[in-house]
C-alpha cells in the first residue's frame, strides 16, 4: 500500500465510474454499493478516544498492508489533508463530507482506478464502497463482497447473532450495506413529473437523495435511488430492489424527454443549444450555473441534439468545475469570485471550438 | 384562509402525523404544498430520532421514560438518553443491552429484528470476550485521566492478555511490563 501519496496526480483524470460507458449510461451515471462495518472489540466512534481511533487505524492498515492486490492503493490520513484536499476527494465521492469534516484521526484507502475506496472512522470503523459507471449492480456486489473477504481476514467484526453486523446507527445494521444508483433525471424535473415519481418509490422502501445534497435543493437533476431497509433480507435481494426500481425510472425519463421532443424538437434544440452557448461564453459563472446547463447539454448530447460534444466530457466538466478541483487543477487557491471567472475560462477552454458558433473559432 | 408562506390562498391541508411534537397542520398554497411535498426524505438521524419519538409515546408515562432514558450501557457507558439525542450507539453491546428498547425501532425501521444476509467467514470470538476488551479500554482511560498509571498499566497487560487470546492474563502481563514507556 502506498502511504499519503500526493493527490494532485488525480485531478486531471477522472475517476473510472465518470467514464460514461457501462449499461444505460445515458441516464444511469454510476452504480455504488457500501458496506458498514464495525471492529468487535472497540467501542463505536461516538465513544472512541483518540488511542482508540489510533488504535483502529493501525490494525486496519496493517490488514491492509498484507493485501498482496493492494500494492498500489494510496492510504491517506485525512486528518492531515488541507481543506480543499478534503473537499476535492468528497468531490469525487471518494470520502463523505462527514468524514471530510469530523475530527481526530481517519483515513480512506483509495485504489488507483478510484473503482473502490474503505474510510476508516468515519460513522462506522470501516465503510467499504465500490463505484461502476452506468448501471452494474451485479458487479459492483461481487467487487464488493471480495473486498470484504479480504479485508475481514484477521480482524474480528461486531456481528451479533440475530442482527448481523452491528453499526453504530441502528438504520445500517444487519448487512450494513447501501446500494445508491445515480441518476440523471432533466426530463422528470422538466415535466415536474419527478416528485410524482418519488412518492411512489417510498411505498416500496426506496429512497432518493439529490447529488451533493445540500438540504433538499437538488443540482444538476442528479438523484440517488437507493435501498432503505438493512436487515431482514440478504445482500443479493437488496440489491435486486433497488435493480429493479432503476428500470422503471429509465423508462419514465426516456418517455418525459420523449414528450419533450413530441412537443416541440425545435424548442428543446434550441433550449439544449442556448445552455452549451452560455457555457462556452460566459465570463464568470457559479458552480450551481454551471450544474444547471451542463444538464441540459447532456440530455442534449443523449439525444443527439448536440452532436459535438462527448457525454465523457460533459461527466468531466460536471467534477472538475467544482470548487475543490476546479483550485486544485489551477493550482492554487481562489476566492469564489475568483473561482467563477476560472470556471467560466476552464468551461470555455474544454468547450470551445466543439460547437460553441462562429464567434469563438475565430 | 391565505397559505401560511406567502400571499397567495391556501388550497392544500396537510396533517403531518409524523413530527416528533406531535400531529402538525399547515395549510399551504399549489407551490408552498410542492415544496414541502418534495422535500429531501429526513437523514438517518431524523428518522430514528422521530421513529422513537414515535414510539416512545405509545403506552408509557413520563416517569417510565425518565427511566429509561436514565439507563446506561456498562460497556461503554452511553445512556439512553445520549443515544436518543445523537440517534447514534456507543458500542455493540449495546445492542444486547438495550435490546428490549432498541427491538420495536429497529422492526419500525427495517420491518424486520433478523439478519438473513453474509456473516464473516472467521469464527468471531464471543460477544461478552469484546465487550470485556471494549469495558477495559474504558477503564484504562479513567485511570489515565485520574493519573493512576499503575491500575492503567495493569489493565492494558489484561487488554494485551485478552488480545493474544490468553484469559489467564499472567504471563503476558508479566511479559508486557517491561515495554512501560
């Protein structure tokens, strides 16, 4: 395993579930699965001292170490990450914010092709996750399940008898696990279908969250449909669930943006055209802006509306506009008025000469 | 009756029965109701806050709660209290500690009190062998803090003991003295 390595090497690439490739990637970003666990002989984080936390730290990386297919994961002690380093790997959904912005020691283990990472001290001692672009539950379950193997290996987890694996949070408890499918949804959020939509997901224990949600304002119509219940059914049926939701979703927004174009193609080329012309000229834009018509560029892209631009790129400029990477791929830090004039001159940069009108090939 | 957010008439009623303050009625106009309607579904923290909220109200009197918010792990300490505030645990054993408590939130969370998924391939040492560990490392810090380097000493050879799976304790304790720092 490789120790604190420097993270900047990661910012001009993206991480393999932003591909854009994988079954139903036009609407299904990626597919993610985590697994909660817990060390048996320590208490849970909320009654952790700081030895103890040290403590856990040092006997998972020593598991890890041993790992013979770990010799290129990079173990990384977020305590002694900048801020914005922080905030760059919760951009790239590596670590959570919670981890990001708790205290003491913790770390995350990040493989190179940033498919999996395993926090440690975050809610729980270890949250393993792994990450597939497009819609590859089944996969990313047997990724995960022989992450698990491996890592188990000479640490004892708390399991209890009747419940299973035990969390610090009696909502994770059993399998621990959390499938998330997310989901890029303009056309039920155009049609404002899309609370409709919802409500009736909840009757069948499934739950959907907005990308970085911050509150409940939702940016970028990305939604994460995932698995509400823990315990009582094995690890392959949640998955399932949450598998055979996702295909229901895909045919609603396939028929919204349908009844998008039946009702005026002229109106949604030229809505999907506006939004790419807006990026590639303006000269200073916010980071919610700029989610905002980069949505409608990508639907645009899926519908062969825009024919200039790679859906590869759009998943890119949808991470690498945000504030962290945005910092991090300038090269220094920026102040947010700073930030938008950046972003704006990014945007432009990776855009230009792909359809942006006459002006800028000039 | 005018919506209770802007100006505009208040065509939908809604009853919130869920709220932990108990039953709450808004009256709200078309865009107001979607909003609220829409709303991010309530982190975990919220929903087993007000799913015990829920249930604590059902069939118990003050004085019975005041009990059992007053009882406490002897594992790691956490009251019931603590948990109810934080909707977090202090360490599994609270799960068999607490269980008579805990068992009506976890089938109102999960419909279910049985776990019928992986179980990890090692044969675990038993529950009371890691809640003796997790109960000396609480113990080790209280004697740290009180300056009791001796006792501290003599329950981290027993913590060590426990470790290299020898209950008896003697001879790693023995073993262990030497490396005091």
């Amino acid at each position: 395993m490789l120790q604190n390595e420097k993270l900047d090497e990661l910012a001009g690439r993206c991480g393999e579930w932003l591909r854009g490739t994988g079954p139903e990637s036009d609407i299904v970003i990626s597919s993610r699965i985590r697994l909660a666990r817990n060390l048996g002989d320590f208490p849970f984080i909320r009654r952790c001292t700081t030895e103890d936390r040290m403590a856990i730290e040092r006997t998972v990386a020593a598991r890890m170490n041993k790992i013979q297919e770990w010799n290129h994961v990079r173990y990384v002690s977020v305590g002694e990450l900048s801020e914005v380093d922080r905030q760059f790997l919760v951009e790239r959904q590596l670590i959570s914010r919670e981890l990001s912005e708790s205290e003491g020691p913790r770390a995350v283990a990040i493989d190179p092709n940033e498919q999996f990472s395993v926090m440690v001290n975050e809610e729980d001692h270890l949250r393993l996750q792994v990450m597939h672009s497009g819609l590859d539950l089944s996969k990313a379950w047997e990724q995960i399940n022989h992450l698990d193997d491996l890592l188990e290996g000479a640490i004892s987890y708390a399991v209890h008898p009747k419940y299973g694996y035990l969390t610090a949070c009696p909502t994770n408890v059993g399998t621990g696990l959390r499938v998330s499918v997310m989901m890029h949804l303009p056309a039920l959020v155009i049609t404002r279908q899309i609370d409709k939509v919802f409500r009736s997901l909840q009757k069948i224990s499934v739950t959907v969250r907005g990308l970085y949600g911050e509150g409940s304002q939702f940016t970028g119509d990305f939604y994460q449909v995932s698995n509400q219940i823990t315990l009582g059914k094995s690890e392959q049926e949640l998955v399932e669930q949450v598998g055979e939701v996702v295909p229901v979703l895909i045919d609603y927004e396939r028929r919204a943006r349908q009844f998008l174009v039946d009702q005026s193609e002229q109106d949604l080329h030229d809505d999907v055209s506006r939004a790419l012309g807006i990026l590639c000229t303006a000269k200073k834009i916010s980071s919610e802006e700029t989610m905002h018509y980069l949505s409608k560029v990508r639907m645009g892209v899926n519908l062969g509306l825009i024919n200039t631009v790679p859906v590869k790129k759009i998943n890119e400029l949808f991470i690498h506009t945000q504030p962290a990477h945005l910092q991090k791929l300038h090269g220094r830090l920026l102040g947010s008025s700073d930030r938008n004039v950046q972003r704006a001159s990014y945007l432009q940069q990776h855009l230009s000469g792909e359809d942006c009108g006459p002006a800028e090939r000039n | 009756m005018k919506c209770q957010h802007c100006e505009k008439p208040a065509t939908f009623h809604i009853t919130e029965l869920t709220d932990p303050e108990g039953p709450k009625v808004m009256h709200l106009c078309e865009d107001h109701a979607r909003g609220f309607l829409s709303q991010e579904s309530p982190s975990p923290i919220a929903s087993v806050a007000s799913a015990l909220a829920k249930q604590l109200k059902l069939g118990q009197t003050k004085e019975e709660l005041a009990e059992l918010d007053r009882k406490a792990c002897p594992v790691c300490g956490i009251t019931f209290y603590e948990f109810r505030n934080a909707g977090r645990l202090g360490c599994p054993y609270d799960y068999t500690h607490f269980q008579s408590d805990l068992e009506p939130l976890l089938s109102n969370i999960h419909d279910s009190l049985e776990h019928h998924g992986k179980r990890p391939k090692r044969a675990a040492p038993t529950a009371d062998r890691q809640a003796h560990a997790i109960q000396l490392r609480r113990e080790m810090d209280e004697a740290v803090e009180r300056e009791d380097y001796e006792r501290a000493s003599e329950i981290r050879d027993q913590l060590l003991a426990l470790e290299s799976g020898d209950d008896s304790g003697g001879a790693a304790a023995a073993a262990s003295e030497s490396e005091e720092d």
